[in-house]
C-alpha cells in the first residue's frame, strides 16, 4: 500500500508580522496575525481540500525596500517525515536560491538576504525539496511556490520630457489646446494608488490651465496679446496616489510662445513728413525715406506704401524696401526750381496680408503727408531746340548767316550767355558762330558734291560762369546748285571699218553730271560747230540722255587718215545751263565682210575693250629698254677683255684704296704694286715677303720682262688724258702718295729717321718756350746742348 508524507511550509511576512497566506484575487491592506499552517501530502485532493478555494497555498508576498538589519524572514520548510534527528536535509532551488533567498537546511527557515525592489524584479518563482542526507534520495516531491514582491509607494512620477515647448497663436479664444504632457510612475498601478498620477499647475495661472487627469494644458486667459508678452513659462506637477497627502511627486516645465496674427494695423509716427531735392537730381535717385511701425513680424508686417494724392503725384514715386519696410520717395520726372518749388504728396502704408478676424480692430492702413521742397541749382543754358537743322547753297558768299541758335540762362539770375562752335566736329574751320546772339555763318566755300552733310555742335555757356556750359548738335545741309557740266560717263574710244556704209551706228554715248537734279537729269547731244560740217561723221541725240555716233560716207581710209577726233558738246537743261566738250577717238580699222574688226594700222585691236595706246606705248619703252641694257653690258664686257691689267670692277685708284694689308710696309704686299710702273728698276729686285714663311726654299724665277712696256704706257697715258680732260676727277698724279718711294722719287722719304746727320743741325731752345706741357721734352733734348756749351 502507497503511503503519502506531508510537507509543511510556513512562510512568515516578516517582521512584526507572523507568517500569513495571500489570496491571489483579493488585496488586503493588513496581515493576518495567527500563524497559518498548511498541510501538502503528495497529491491528495483530501489534503487539497483542506484550504479554500479563493485561496493558494503557492503564492506568497514579501514587502520591498526592508530596512532591517537582520536577513528578512520568508518562511518554514517542514516536512511530515522529519523526525527531527537531522537525518533530512531542505533544498531550494530557483530564482535567486543561494544568494537572494537562503534555507537552513537543517530546520528549513527562508530568509532575504538582501533589499528587494519590485520595479526591479516582481515575482520570484522558487522550488522545495527534502531529501535524506544519507542517501541523498528526495523524501518529499519537488514542490513549486511563488514569492511575490508587496509593493509600497516609493517612486515618484516622471514626465517623458524635461522640457516641453509649444506654440499657440495670440488672441486665441480660452480653452485653446496648447500641449498634453505625461508623466508615468514606476509603483504597482494595480495595487493601491501608488500609480494613480494627478496633474495640477504651480505656474503659469491665470493665463493657461491643465486638466489633472489626461495632462492636457489650455489656455485660461482671453486675448492674449503678443505684442505685450510673447514667452510664457508653465511648471506642471504630477503627484500620485491620486494627489493625497504623502503622494510624491514630479514637475516638467513648459515653455509656451505666442505666435504672431496680423492684429495691428500699420501707424505713422508724425503725420507729416519734410524733404528737400535739388532740381539736378537724376531721375530715378531717392528723395527720402518714411516708415509706418507695425507691431507684428514677418508678413504680418509687410507694408505697401502707394502715393494717393498731392500736386506731385506724377513727378514723384515710392517703392518698399523689404528689409526694412520703409518707402523710399524717387524723382520720376526731372524737377525745375523755376517752374515749381514745392510739392505736397499724400503718402498710404497698407498692410499686405489681413485678416479678416481682425478687421473689427479698424482698417490695416494708414496715410502720412509728405512735403518735397525743390532746392535752386546753377543750371547751364538751355538750347530752344535738342537740335537745329539748317540749309544752305553751295554758292552762298563767304560770312553769309545760314541760321542761329538761341540759348538762355534757366535759372532766374539769367546769367548772359555766349556762343561757340566745337572745333572737334568743325576740323577745318568751315563755319563760325557770332558769340553773341548765335548766328552761324561760313567761313570758307561749301561743294555739296565733296560734302552733303556738316555735323557741328555748337557750345553755349555762362559768361559769369564757363563752367555751365550745354551743347546741341546742329545739322547742315549743302544745297545743290547747278556748278558742274555734264561729262562722258567714259572715255569713248571706238573705230570705223574701212568698208562702212553710210549712215552706219557705231557708237552710242552717255553722259553724267555731279549736281543733283529734282527732277533727273535731261542731257543734250551735239557736234562742237568747227566739226559739225567737216565731220565725216554725224551725231544724233536720241532724247533719252543718249546719242548715236552714225558713218556719213560709205567707204573710210585708213591709210589716208587711220583717227578721226569727233568734239561732242554735252549741256544740261538745269539753271545755269552748263556745257562741257568732250571728244570721241575713232580709228579706222580693216574689217572683213562681216564687219569683224581685223586690224588697225600698226596696233592689233582685237575688240574695243583691248590694250589702250598708253599700255603698247609702255610696253614699248620697256623693250627698248631692255635692248639698251644688253647692249651697254656687252660693250662693257669687250672693255675688260682690253685692259687685262685692271683687276676690280672699278679703276686702278679703287684698287690702291683697297689695300689693307698689316705686314712689312710697302714692299710687303699682296696688291698689285704701281711701283713697278714707275720704277722699273724694282723689277729685278726680287725680295720675299718678311711676314710670312716661304713656301719653298728656292727662289721663284722671274722670266725677263721689257724695260719698256708699251701697253702699261699707253694705259697710263690714256688714263692721264681722261682725268686731265674731266674737271670733276681729282688730279691722276694723287696716286703718287701711294707709289714706291725710292729712287727718283719727287717727295723722297718722308720718314723722320736718318733725316739729320749732325746734331748741329737741329736747334731745340724753342721747347723751352712752349709751356709745361713740352718740359719733359725740353729736358731730354736741352741737356746735350748744354753739355756741348760748357
């Protein structure tokens, strides 16, 4: 038969409690006080019985935060089959066993051995067991319980932010949603009111309000104005156990900002507005500026400002600058002290965004008056006209007025002002300017066929004060008279055949003429009167500014007469009629039957557009020309095959200038030596050259040569007679310098050396008396002749 043992467990809640049984669905503030003692035998439902339903003998509470000094007491293992010999031994196993939970294995007392925290670990789930210390068998099965960790209030509430920040517009109505904030609390929120937060507000009434529940903060004030305070900063306070008395608490701080609405409407601080503009302000250039101050930012602030009335609502205008919101008064149209001084403009600023809540606050604009005084500056003259165009005729007289100008002092001193023509535009000095009252005239003759157009400025300025000074172009036209005839528009050069018939065609001319004609030009044609009844030729004016050249007779010689001259008088019909002769050149030319040109006396005229008489008469000089040239070159060459003794290109006296050898004087050179032909005697006189080695040891030999050498006489002496007869040539004998000095020589040696053989013959007591500068001189020479006088 199965027998079951029991195993007792007493649990003990600690001090000064004895031990108690929890029920799992029901929470009781206080603790049993008689000691509960619960039987297990193995798995009996009549044990089970013993204990009430509501109840579990398994799960069991330990307060946390114990501040004892002793281990905290848990409970008892006992088992039925403990004899209490010692002969069982309690094992606990589990969460914690061994170090948080410890057992005397001996009598089976649990105890804490540390501080418990429920935030940390709620629940700690441990196992029972008795086994014989002998065998090391379990006595009793392993049995299973719960510690569960009674909660008290020790943890605050904490709000998810240290800092909140939020924004709400200003004026907003009461009750306007601003932020919610939380806070949770880490205590048991199913046991008690350890969990149970409560809000409430310690700063920040009476503009905004919390509801204590959810945490949500609204505003409590009306109107809220952020022009008066823009910041707000609202401290919250959560506190648990439903906001009792010894409920902690926490706080979080809100920082709550006003954001702008366009609920202030644009002011001007003065009503009227003071501006000074001296007339000479360009257009376009600030006059000032003005401002309406609006207490809102941003676009709530951004003003228009628009000009709605005044005397100068079209002289003046007005932008915003955007960075500063200010309107800026500019110059549209130039201003004139003498025509008006003062202006009075009404200036609007209007705000450009408005909203409509707040348009019961009155109109978003506002208007200023602004006074613009225009300030006198010395202006230059003033021209009547920006330019002045004239016209003249070409033949008008020297110093004749063409037109004037007219320029005035602006200001009201009206300063006298004074004409000038800028030469820059006027380079030669064709018109002139009366300085006084603006007259133009010429000063030299106008062509309108050089120059249509003159394009001067004319320059006027204070008399007072050059410095104002204006300018104006003024435009000259030359007009047209009729000085030019009419004249070919080319030269007519043409020809007959000799086998023409009468009546023939055989040229048609026109005519050109530089004057301008209003109504085109209308030219006549005819014969000069000394041609026109000689004339082998007739001319007919066809009436169209052209005319025919026709034959007369039927056959023309060219052998009797080869050109014919035809006059031709061109005259215009234009006042005064002018007439020009020009003359046709006509050639009579050999045709064939077809009347082909073939030839032309001595020139070959191919057609009429071929080489002129002037380009054959050019080719011909240069054939000539050249002919000459070959010529001379020839004769010159048969020259230098006759004189075999001449070496340059030039005469003999080139070729004594051209001597520039540096060797051993006269005797010593390489040219030819023109004293062998006045001394023949140097002939014999064979001598080597000191300045060079010889190329060879033997002496050259030298054949005989004639003592008197006709050819080199007769070249001398024809040489002679062309320099005697030519008074430009130098006398032939200046060759003589550069001859041999020897023997028979006229100007004998001209070497100081040897040229006195005593010293008696040579006096130097006058190197005494030239001065310091021939001392030294003197010193060598005087002492001898002192020596020779003592």
């Amino acid at each position: 038969m199965r027998t079951y043992h029991c195993f007792w467990l007493l649990f003990w809640a600690g001090q000064p409690h004895q031990s108690f049984l929890t029920p799992l669905s029901k929470r009781t503030s206080g603790f049993p006080e008689k000691e509960k003692v619960l039987v297990l035998s193995g798995n009996s439902r009549q044990d089970l019985h013993r204990s009430k339903r509501s109840w579990m003998w398994n799960q069991f509470f330990l307060l946390e935060e114990y501040t004892g000094t002793d281990y905290q007491y848990v409970g008892k293992l006992h088992s039925d089959q403990d004899k209490g010999d010692g002969s069982l031994k309690y094992i606990l196993s589990g969460d914690g066993a061994g170090d948080l939970f410890i057992i005397n294995e001996n009598t089976g007392d649990i105890q804490a051995t540390k501080r418990l925290d429920r935030e940390e670990k709620p629940v700690y789930i441990l196992r029972a067991q008795a086994i014989n210390r002998r065998t090391g068998r379990p006595v009793e099965p392993e049995s299973e319980f719960i510690i569960k960790i009674h909660d008290i209030n020790d943890n605050e509430p904490m709000f998810t932010k240290d800092v909140y920040n939020a924004s709400i517009p200003e004026m907003s109505d009461v009750g306007t949603f601003v932020v919610q904030v939380t806070a949770t609390d880490a205590d048991d929120p199913t046991y008690g009111n350890s969990a149970k937060v409560v809000y409430s507000i310690l700063q920040g009434q009476p503009y905004f309000s919390v509801e204590s529940e959810t945490g949500i903060i609204k505003t409590a004030l009306l109107n809220m104005d952020r022009e008066n305070r823009e910041q707000y900063q609202v401290v919250i306070q959560a506190k648990d156990m439903g906001g009792q008395m010894g409920g902690l608490s926490g706080t979080t701080t809100v920082n709550i900002t006003l954001t702008d609405v366009n609920d202030n409407p644009p002011r001007f601080p003065q009503s009227t507005y003071q501006f000074r503009a001296p007339e000479s302000m360009p257009l376009d250039s600030p006059v000032g500026r003005i401002k309406a101050n609006d207490a809102d930012v941003d676009e709530n602030a951004e003003i228009e400002y628009s000009i709605t009335e005044g005397d100068g609502y079209d002289m003046f205008g007005i932008t915003t600058d955007k960075d500063t919101q200010e309107g800026i008064i500019t110059v549209k149209k130039a201003l004139d002290f003498e025509s008006k001084n003062l202006y009075i403009l009404k200036v609007e600023a209007t705000n450009t965004h408005v909203d409509p809540r707040f348009l019961y606050l009155g109109p978003f604009k506002d208007s200023a008056t602004v006074r613009i005084q225009v300030e006198d500056v010395d202006e230059p003259p003033m021209f009547s006209r920006p330019a002045y165009i004239m016209e003249v005729k070409e033949d008008v007289p020297l110093n004749s007025v063409i037109g004037a100008v007219t320029a005035q002092d602006p200001d009201a001193a009206k300063n006298p002002v004074k004409y000038s023509v800028d030469r820059h535009t006027d380079m030669d000095r064709v018109f002139n300017i009366n300085s006084g009252n603006g007259s133009i005239f010429t000063s030299k003759p106008l062509d309108r066929e050089t120059l249509l157009w003159h394009n001067i400025t004319v320059i006027a300025a204070e008399i007072n004060n050059p410095k104002q000074s204006s300018r104006v172009p003024v435009f000259i036209k030359v007009l047209d008279v009729n000085d030019n005839a009419p004249e070919f528009a080319m030269f007519y050069e043409t020809f007959v055949c000799e086998n023409a018939k009468a009546e023939q065609l055989i040229q048609t001319l026109s005519a050109v003429d530089k004057d301008d004609s209003y109504n085109g030009h209308q030219f006549s044609f005819s014969l000069a009167p000394e041609a026109a009844g000689s004339s082998n030729f007739t001319l007919q004016d066809n009436r169209d500014n052209t005319a025919g050249i026709f034959t007369r007779k039927t056959r023309y010689n060219r052998h009797e007469t080869s050109t014919y001259f035809l006059p031709v008088v061109i005259s215009d019909n234009d006042y005064p009629i002018q007439s020009s002769t020009e003359t046709v050149t006509i050639r009579v030319c050999a045709c064939d039957h077809r009347g082909k040109m073939l030839s032309c006396n001595a020139e070959a005229l191919i057609h009429p557009t071929g080489l002129s008489t002037g380009a054959l008469i050019a080719i011909l000089l240069c054939i000539i020309i050249l002919l000459v040239t070959v010529v001379l070159f020839a004769a010159l060459r048969r020259q230098r095959k006759k004189e075999p003794l001449i070496i340059s290109k030039e005469d003999i006296r080139d070729n004594i200038v051209s001597y520039n050898d540096e060797g051993g004087g006269e005797e010593d050179t390489q040219a030819f030596d023109i004293g062998t032909l006045r001394n023949p005697e140097a002939i014999d006189d064979n001598k080597l050259r000191r300045d060079i080695l010889p190329e060879t040891l033997f002496m050259p030999r030298r054949t005989a040569t004639a003592r008197d050498n006709t050819d080199v006489r007769d070249f001398i002496n024809q040489r002679l007679k062309e320099n005697d007869t030519d008074p430009t040539a130098p006398p032939y004998d200046s060759l003589a310098t550069y001859a041999y000095e020897g023997n028979g020589s006229v100007a004998e040696s001209l070497s100081s050396l040897e040229s006195v053989t005593t010293d008696g013959d040579q006096d130097y007591d006058y190197l005494s008396d030239w001065g310091p500068r021939f001392k030294k001189l003197a010193d060598m020479y005087g002492p001898m002749d002192s020596d020779k006088d003592s």
